[in-house]
C-alpha cells in the first residue's frame, strides 16, 4: 500500500535550508556557468548577479519532491494441503481413534494419517492417491459416493495379500455446520479401518470346532446305538454276542468319556489363559511323577522312558496340575507314535533366551511325520492318520491344550520331525 502526501510549500526557517541544501548542487552548477559567460563572454556583471538571484529564488520556491513511502503487510502463508489441516483439533481427533485412519481431500489424497495408520500402511503416505494406495472397487466407490452425497459410507474390505486380512472400512465427511457440503471447495473425508480379523478367525475356529466335535461324537453315538439296537433284536438272546457287543459299547461310552474330558479341560485352560500361574513347581520331581504314572504303558509298548534331569530340584513358576498334564502328553503320545524306537528320551536342561531359562525335550525315535503336517499338529482334532490316532484312543485335543498350557505359562513350543527320524518336541520355560 502506498501513502502518497501531496505537495506543499514551507517558508520557515528550517524548510528554506532544506530547500537551499537540496538545491544547493544545481545552483553551484548554474552559478559556475553565469561566471564563465561573464568572464569569456562579456555579460555585464549586473545581469549576471540579477540572473544568479532569480534562479535562487525559483528554487526557494519550487515545491520539492514529496517522499513516497511503501509499507509491507505479510500475510500468512497457507498450511500444506488446504482447508482444515492446520487445525489441531482435527489431527488430535485422528491420533485418538486408536485404529488406522486417514484424512483425504476431495481430490483423494492423503493429506495426513495416524500413527496406526503410519504402522499397519506404510506405503499409504501424505500425497499419494488413495487409489494408488488400495486397488479396491469397493473403496473407490464408497469415497466417491461420499463425496457427492456428504453422507457416511461403510463396507468390509477383504484382502488376501501379504496376509489374509478383514476391516470394516468408515468413510465419515468432515461437514462444516456453517458450508454446504458440495460449496465447499476444502472438504475433507476421515477414511478409518477397524480390524474385524481376529473375530474372523475366531468365528471360523468356533465353526470348526463345533464340527469337528460333533464329527468325534457322532461316529461313538452311532456305533452304540447299532449295538443297542442289535441287542435287542437279533442278539437279545446270544450271550457270545452280547459279550462281544457290551466290549465294544464300552470303548466308545470310554472315547466319548476321553473326549468330552479332553473339551472341557481345554475350556478350562482357555478361560483362565490370561492370568499367569504364580505357584511354584519342581520341574525335575515332576517328570518323575509323570515316568512314574506313564510305566504301564511303556511297559505294554516295550519301551523305556529315559530321563536325564540335573541333580537337584529344579523350581520354575508355575501350575503344578497343568505342566503335569503337558508333560504327560507329550511323553504319552511318544510312547503311542514312537513305538518302533525302543526308547523315549526326555531331558531337563537349562538355557537362557529372551527370559525362558528351562527347556524340556521329549524325543521319540518313531516314524516320524511328514513336514507339512508338522505346523498343524497343534490344531483342535488335527490327526495325520485319523484310523490310527482313533485306534490309538487319541481324540485329537492333546497337543492343542498342550500349546494352551505353555502359552498361559507364557513359554514356547517347538515340533521337529523328519520321516524315518522320530519327533522331538521342546517345551521352554521362563
């Protein structure tokens, strides 16, 4: 903005001086000239000094150039992005939702995402278009639906790469009371994703269950209710065949008994999996109950249950009744599968790796498994022979409330098997 005064004259004292110093150089100027014209030229002195005053006097009243002042007025420069970044409220709001979210403008570019976000998309970055970021039909409709309507748009959003992922996905427009929405040329939609993953995966592992626990029943219910059926009919009266029928019916009434104990122990370890036993155990005297209890089985197998422990008691933290049921287990399902080695092999011995100091190592020399069905054996009713772990009175929940057990002892597993090399599986304890 310029400020410009008009001119006026000054007769005080002050304002001659300046007058006089301003004009002071063209005088010099004139007056050196006046002298050469009297001096080579032959002017008469009396028109020279005439001369010289009125020129004085012209510049004594010639108005003088009035200074023009410019003053300069900064205005601040706006935020990167547009609109309603730059307010703090808005990007508290994003850091305090806790799952991942993003704030695109109208055009779909990131403008900022969370920490979360920053976390779980690294590539989704400020700049990029979201479309760039997710290749999704789905969400490319639902943004722009959003943007032409103002209302809030929500689907699920599936993705099967790197990882098999599920999250319901929120499209909110960020609508100021005092704007239309589509007059607002800084709209702006807060894009957030909410996991629904482990509830998808908790619901197909309930599915599974229920199926796969209705499968083990069913088979026992059906062979007992042919062999009611049989006994009162065409064997009511033949007591060989009541014998042999009544066996039978007794070892399915036992595997359904297996079973459902197998089930609720698992419940039961699952309820509490959460709250860290705080008792204390002696690992070494507890392998010897377990030797102790499984010696009848070993015998009937022909097997040797060898231990190699260190000398004195061994203390770790723990639930006495449950590391007592892993271990039983593992050394039961040895002496069952690894029959052909002659010997099962558990050793106690100390470590030290990320807070875990104990390991036990229970090893068969039995046929061993196939690689491919080693990272399932944990799961709920998982059998490699389904003939054999039935015959063998497996009911397939063994090793799954073993992982159970050391999870809530928040210890570590690990299986190894080779065919023709037996199974080895480590059990780490803190």
């Amino acid at each position: 903005m310029d400020d410009s005064h008009p001119p006026r004259a000054s007769f005080g004292a002050q304002a001659l001086l300046a007058r006089l110093k301003a004009w002071a150089g063209l005088f010099v100027a004139w007056a050196g000239l006046i002298a050469a014209f009297v001096l080579f030229g032959g002017l008469r002195l009396d028109l020279a000094l005439l001369g010289l005053a009125l020129v004085l006097g012209l510049a004594l009243l010639w108005p003088m150039p009035a200074p023009t002042v410019t003053r300069m007025a900064e205005t601040p420069s706006p935020a990167p992005g547009s609109g309603r970044l730059d307010r703090p409220t808005t990007i508290a709001l994003a850091e305090a939702l806790g799952d991942p979210c993003l704030l695109i403008d109208r055009r779909g570019i990131i403008l900022y995402r969370n920490a979360a976000a920053a976390r779980q998309y690294p590539n989704a970055q400020a700049g990029k278009a979201l479309t760039l970021v997710w290749r999704n039909p789905e969400l490319v409709a639902a943004v722009d639906g959003a943007l032409r309507g103002g209302a809030l748009r929500s689907f699920e959003l599936h993705e099967t790469i790197p990882n098999e992922t599920w999250d319901k996905v929120v499209v909110a427009p960020l609508v100021r009371p005092d704007l239309d929405w589509q007059s607002d040329d800084e709209r702006q939609l807060l894009v957030s994703f909410h996991s629904l993953t482990e509830l998808k995966r908790i619901d197909a592992l309930r599915s599974d269950f229920v199926a796969n626990a209705s499968h083990e029943l069913r088979t026992p219910l059906a062979s007992l209710l042919g062999f009611i059926d049989t006994l009162l009919g065409p064997a009511a009266k033949d007591a060989a065949a009541r014998e042999k029928f009544l066996g039978i019916m007794r070892g399915q009434a036992e595997r359904m008994s297996r079973l459902i104990d197998d089930l609720l122990s698992l419940s039961r370890i699952e309820m509490y999996q959460h709250v860290r036993p705080t008792g204390q155990v002696d690992l070494a005297g507890l392998l010897r109950d377990v030797r102790e209890g499984l010696q009848i089985q070993a015998q009937a197998a022909a097997l040797d249950v060898v231990l190699r422990l260190p000398e004195g008691p061994v203390p770790v933290t723990g639930d006495r009744s449950q590391l007592y049921e892993v271990f039983e287990n593992l050394i039961e399902n040895a002496i069952k599968y690894g029959a052909g080695g002659k010997s099962v092999e558990v050793e106690l011995s100390a470590i030290d790796r990320g807070g875990l100091h104990h390991q036990v190592s229970v090893v068969d020399h039995g046929p061993g498994v196939e690689p491919e069905h080693v990272p399932r054996m944990t799961e709920r009713f998982y059998r490699i022979d389904a003939e054999t772990g039935r015959r063998k009175k497996g009911t397939g929940l063994g090793l799954a409330i073993v992982k159970h057990i050391v999870q809530r002892h928040r210890g570590q597993m690990s299986i190894k098997s080779k065919p023709g090399e037996g199974l080895r599986v480590d059990v780490l304890l803190p």
